[in-house]
C-alpha cells in the first residue's frame, strides 16, 4: 500500500481570472474596455448589456455565481462596477467576504494588497456620507413637496360618476356597455380607473411608477482646441431617447423631459444619479464637461 505525503495525488484548484465590461452609450468605449483587459489573460471576459432599467445586471449576477474563493475578476474602472458608491462597496465586500480578489485598473486598486485594503476602508466612510446625504436630501423634498399640497401616488376616485361604474362594475351584475350607459362614462375611462383601484391595493414596494424628469443639460469644451461637444450632445440624446423616452422641449434648446420607472424614491434617485454619471463620462471621453439641472416637479425632488 502506498501513502502519498503532502500534496501528491491531490488535485490542486486552479484559479480563474474573470473580466467584466459594460456597455455604454459609445461603442469605442466597449471596445477600449475589451482592450485593456487583454493584458490580463482573462479566462472569460462577461459584457453587461445596457438595458433600460439598470436594477436589473443579469451577467453581473452570472458573475457572482460562477466565481470562486481564489478567482480574481479585473474591471477597466469603479465606474464599470458600481453604480453608486455604496452599491459599489457593497459588491466588493460581497467578493472580498467570498475570498475573490478585484483589481481596478483606472484606481490602480487591488484587495490583495495592503493599499487596496486602506482604499476600501475609505470607500466604506464615504458610501456613509452619500447614504446620509440622500436620506436627507429626499426627506427634505418630500417636506417641501407636502408644504406646497403636492403628494405622490395615484389620486384617489372623487367622480360620483366614476364611483358609481366602478360600484357597478364589481358586482358583476352589469355589461361594460351597460355600465357605460347608465354612469356616463366611457369605456376608456372605467378601465383606466381599475387600474388605478387595483394599484392602489398593492404594497407600495410593488408598484412601478414613472417619474418624469426635467433636466437642463449644457455640454461645453474644456478648452479652445476641443471640438468634441456636438458628437457628445448627438450621443447623449440617441442614449435617452433610447432608454428613457427623452422629449426636447425645443429643437435648439438644452431642456429635456425624461421618463424613468421606479419602485421606490430610493430608487429612483439611484437611477437619476446613474444616468448623469453616464452622461458625463461620455463627455470626459472627448474632452468636454457637463452642467446639469435636475428634478422632478410632481415629488418636489431635485438632484
């Protein structure tokens, strides 16, 4: 019989190094992120596809399922991670707890090393601060918009004759076009307030909404020799077009009306905060800036 010592015979684990890029509004930045990853020697790299609601990372979450303690999965920059400070902490924490090393090329940012642990400890007290400032920022919206009788969710049913058809309507006793008849509403009208009636039913963590958004957007130059702000101002409105329904209030003007669905204000102020990091990334890439003006009327919010 023989006895194999040490690590003879057993098969060692061999780990995986994973990349991970995102999609923007430019296709040459998708392709720089590819780039830079090669040096790397990648056994995958996974691409997250831009949709039109970024709660939703379905090959992020492919990720996180098919790493392992030992792994390493490398990113062009935070950016392509985290969508906030916080969400992005909490994803690190996430591989660091699961023994998965990160590396940032941009920051130059490595878990395995003592500096890339003093990093993250840093990122951890400003994730606290901007948890803290939104908490208060939305309160005090939410205040405002009380003070001036605005509140949000659907109004409630006040028509007699829209009380009257819906009473009608659930018990069960009537056709909608004798509904129609005897209430004197139209047909458009009763199934638009049932809808409205079964929302309201709901949790609130169940119902979509739509906020609408205006946002005043100016792209400059950062300087005299740059000539990059049209290309920039084309591809940020094909961007919300595409994925928010963006409405130009003018033809030559710089106010727009964006239309972006959330669940929750948190939400929604993740997702407003997402979309004018985007923006101006895309004008960092060529070399201009933006200035923005952004709220929502109807929740009294402004970012």
């Amino acid at each position: 019989m023989i006895i194999l010592s040490g690590t003879e015979g057993v098969k060692m684990k061999k780990n995986y190094i994973y990349g991970y890029v995102k999609e923007s509004i430019r296709q040459e930045d998708l392709i720089y992120q590819l780039d830079i990853l090669k040096g790397y020697k990648c056994k995958e790299i996974i691409t997250e596809k831009t949709s039109a609601t970024k709660a939703e990372r379905p090959e992020l979450d492919r990720l996180k399922d098919k790493v392992k303690s030992g792994d390493t999965i490398v990113i062009e920059s935070f950016s392509r991670l985290g969508r906030s400070t916080k969400d992005l902490i909490e994803l690190v924490d996430y591989f660091v707890n699961n023994g998965v090393n990160l590396i940032s090329i941009k920051e130059n940012f490595d878990t395995s090393t003592d500096m890339g642990k003093i990093m993250l400890s840093t990122f951890q007290a400003f994730s606290q601060f901007e948890r803290d400032l939104i908490t208060r920022r939305t309160r005090e919206g939410l205040i405002n918009a009380r003070a001036i009788g605005r509140k949000g969710g659907r109004p409630r049913v006040k028509n007699n004759n829209v009380e009257k058809a819906l009473e009608l309507y659930n018990s069960k006793a009537y056709s909608i076009s004798e509904i129609v008849e005897i209430s004197g509403i139209s047909q458009a009208t009763l199934y638009r307030y049932k809808k409205a009636e079964a929302q309201d039913n709901k949790p609130d963590a169940e119902i979509e909404k739509t906020a609408k958004i205006n946002m005043y957007l100016r792209v400059e130059n950062n300087s005299k020799f740059v000539r990059g702000k049209k290309k920039v101002r084309e591809n940020i409105e094909r961007y919300l077009i595409n994925h928010y329904n963006m409405r130009k209030l003018t033809n030559n003007n710089w106010d727009y009306t964006l239309y972006v669905k959330y669940k929750t204000i948190d939400e929604l102020t993740k997702e407003v905060y997402d979309i004018l990091r985007e923006l101006s990334d895309e004008a960092e890439w060529r070399n201009c800036f933006i200035e923005d003006d952004t709220n929502c009327e109807e929740l009294g919010l402004s970012w």
